[in-house]
C-alpha cells in the first residue's frame, strides 16, 4: 500500500534509513510524513547556515586585513572571489552525493569537512603572512558553498509538489542567514576585541560545526527511494530548459552571494571617506544579506501561489530598477541613495532566489504530465521529473553560484580601471535586463505555455 512502510529498516538506530516514503499520498502525509519531513527540515537548515557562515567567512575576515598584511582592494577581492568559485565547483557532486551516500550520510561527513577551512583559518590569520597562503586557506572555505546544493537535493525529496517552494525556501532561507550572521559576529568582535583578533571568529565557531554534524547523525534519516541514476546529468545538461533556469540562478543566487561577499569592501572603497574604519563598514554589511535571506522563503511561497515564472519576472525587472538606482547613487556620490538601492537588490534577490527554485520541479512535473497525457506510465514519468529536478538543483545551483564569482570580478576590474563601480553596476543592469527577457521569452508569453504553472 503506498506511504504506509514508513518505519526505518531494520538496524534503525544506526543507520536512520526510511525504505518506502511518498509525500504526494495525503493519507501518508498527514500520518507521518509532514512529521518526518519538518525534522529533517529543520537538522538541514541548521547544517546549511553553518556551510554558509564558513563559506562567507572571508567577506568579514578580509575587513581584519589592515595595512600590515599588505594587501590592497584589488586583492581582497580575489581572496572572496576563491571561496565563492569552489563552492559553485563542488555543487555538482555534493548534489550527487545525497543519492550515492544517502541525506542524512553526506550531512554528517559535509557537516565535519567545514572543521578543515576553519582551523586552517584560525592558525594561518596573523601579520606576516603570505598572499598564497590565505588564497589556499580562503579557498578552501569553498566547501561551506557546496552543503547548500546537497541540502537542497535532500529536503526536495521530502516534501510534495504543492509544498516544495515553501520548504526549499526556507531550507534556502535558513542557510543564507549564515551570511549576515556571521558579518554581525565579525563586528562584534571589531567593536570589542579590535581588527587584531580575527582569530575570536573563526575559532567561534569550531563548537557550531559539531553540534550541527552530532544533530544531523542522532536526528535526520537516509531515503532509499532516493537513488542516483547515471542518465540523469546527462538528461538535464542536454535540456535547453536546465540552461535557462542556471542563467535565471546566476541572476538571482549569483546576485545575493556575490554583493554578500563584497558589499563590505565596495563600501570601504567606494565611500571610504564615511567608512574610514572595519567597524564602520561591518555595521552596515549584514543588513542586506539579513533582509535578502528572510525574503527567499517569501519568494518561495509567492511563487507557489501565482506561479514561479511570473514572480521571477516582476522580481528581474525591480532588481534593474534596484541596480539603476544603485548606478545613479555612485554618480552623484550619495550614500543613501546608494544603501537603499543595494537594500533593494539583496531584498530582490532573495525573493527571487525562491521563486527560481521552486520554477526548477515545476518544469520536470509539468513535463511528466504531457508524457502521461502522451501514454507513458505515470510511475514513470513522476520518478524522472524527480530525478531531472535533483540532478538540476546540482546544476543551476553550480551555475549560479558562479554568478557570485562574476560580481566580485567586476567590482574588482570597474574599481582597478575607474577606481569606482560605476561599470560594475551597468553590466549588472544589463544583466538583470536580459533575464527579464529570457523569463518572459521562455515560459510567460503565449507560445511558451506549453510548460503551465512553471
């Protein structure tokens, strides 16, 4: 009988592994699977906030680099462009590792691997340094980006179609609040402890990693209907569609975890003169990426409600706007203009973060239906919308993350070049410009409706 075998296998205490689970089955769900789903929810979110403090730690630490470590604007740049290029790297296997070793597996093992690129950190920060050294050590933070794309894989494995923007918005939500929580630690510490001790930060959060690797094994559970099939990669990276939703990512994901690495330097550089010191520039850097995190699950239910493409859209043309505003700020150099335009876009992007991952199993189930209406089996066609959806997650998630890599390049090329930036700002106009477009060519205009409800 669907849904009903529920229980954990045999051996339960050790391995946490659920044999039969089927979330479309109401009987299923309201028995116990919601339960089931909402403590893995929660262990996920938990494990992914730590990934992405540890993943967004050089955009606080590089605020501690002062002029004894020699290293001008240029260079502290790169040192937040590495982590955030690993990260999108390893998307792609850590999304294929949730199949090969299991959720809850991988959880626990990704969960310790944040201990290397901390200690690492915590032993090597000190004056005397060398540039190499902490462009290793920075890049290896990297491995904090790759939890987000196996978290998500995970949790969209537990959840229903009907629910799946909500849950992987605030499964995404949760984690990218690691990033302004971390900034707020990092000024704590400059305001107390002084820009000597970046060491009190790091250190902190040792214990964090623990405690989220120790609840991940005691209290979330492997899915053995979650399976990788070899064909799936494959399948999405040939799919026109797969491509689209990585671009709508890189506009969106991209747009948040780029100016969330940078956004503290662009201030120290670009207004210098009102954020002559650390503490100045921390005191404002976490308020965008704060009210970015809070509104992905907002985007998540939105587009549940009126359609993942439909707010994507509208949420591309605010962000030019946003970006329009922030390009208007830098030529007349007022710094509140330029705040609430920046505020705008991680807003903006949030929310759209959220409305593009819920378009991403929308596409895969809409594409089911019309293979059932066309005879395939229904089995069938639901088993590969979810392994295309899984497979995609990994994708886009790799691809947009490498918009994050795009963002502190431009800033690091306008500000070398123009020593302001003002060309940064148009190129992500542009930017914001063609995804508008892309949205609305591909799944919004009358001709593009053979996916509904994308």
């Amino acid at each position: 009988m669907s849904g009903t075998a529920t229980a954990v296998a045999p051996g339960a205490a050790r391995s946490r592994r659920i044999e039969h689970w089927d979330p479309e089955d109401a009987d299923f769900w309201a028995r116990s699977g919601a339960r089931i789903a909402r403590r893995n929810l929660v262990h996920s979110v938990f494990c992914e906030h730590i990934g992405f403090s540890v993943w967004s730690l050089w955009s606080v630490l590089v605020l501690f680099l002062g002029p004894e470590y020699r290293i001008d604007a240029a260079g502290k740049f790169t040192l937040t462009a590495l982590p955030t290029a690993l990260g999108a790297v390893l998307r792609i296997p850590y999304t294929l590792a949730v199949a090969r070793f299991g959720g809850r597996n991988w959880t626990v093992f990704s969960a310790l691997l944040l201990l290397v690129p901390t200690v690492a950190a915590g032993i090597v920060l000190e004056p005397g340094v060398s540039y190499g050294t902490l462009l290793a050590v920075a890049a290896a933070a990297g491995v904090g980006g790759g939890n987000f794309a196996s978290s998500m894989a995970n949790i969209n494995a537990f959840y229903p179609q009907r629910l799946k923007g909500r849950a992987l918005g605030v499964n995404a939500g949760g984690g990218n609040l690691g990033v302004p929580v971390v900034q707020l630690l990092g000024l704590l510490v400059l305001a107390t402890a002084g820009a000597g001790h970046p060491r009190l930060l790091v250190l902190g959060y040792l214990p964090l990693i623990v405690l989220a690797a120790l609840a991940a094994a005691l209290r979330m559970d492997n899915l053995a209907t979650v399976r990788g099939e070899r064909g799936a990669m494959r399948e999405v990276l040939g799919d026109a569609h797969s491509w689209v939703m990585s671009l709508l990512y890189i506009g969106t994901f991209g747009s948040f975890i780029g100016f969330g690495f940078a956004f503290g330097q662009v201030l120290q550089v670009q207004f210098h003169q009102q954020f002559d010191t650390p503490v100045k520039a921390a005191a404002l850097t976490f308020l965008g990426p704060l009210l970015g995190s809070l509104a992905r699950p907002v985007g998540g239910m939105l587009a549940d409600r009126f359609g993942g493409a439909r707010v994507t859209f509208w949420t591309f043309a605010a962000m030019a706007l946003g970006a329009g505003a922030v390009l208007e700020a830098s030529r007349r150099h007022s710094l509140a203009l330029f705040l609430c335009g920046f505020v705008a876009l991680f807003v903006l992007s949030g929310a759209g973060n959220g409305s593009t991952y819920k378009m991403i199993p929308a596409v895969f189930r809409a594409r089911a239906r019309q293979e059932i209406g066309n005879g395939a089996s229904p089995a069938g066609a639901e088993r590969r919308a979810r392994r295309r959806t899984t497979a995609l997650i990994g994708v886009a998630g790799a691809v947009g993350a490498f918009g994050g890599v795009l963002v502190n390049l431009a800033f690091r090329e306008s500000f070398l070049r123009t020593h302001d930036g003002r060309a940064a700002y148009l190129a992500f106009l542009g930017c914001y410009g063609l995804c508008m477009v892309v949205t609305w060519a591909c799944y919004l205009r009358r001709s593009a409706r053979g996916l509904p409800d994308v």
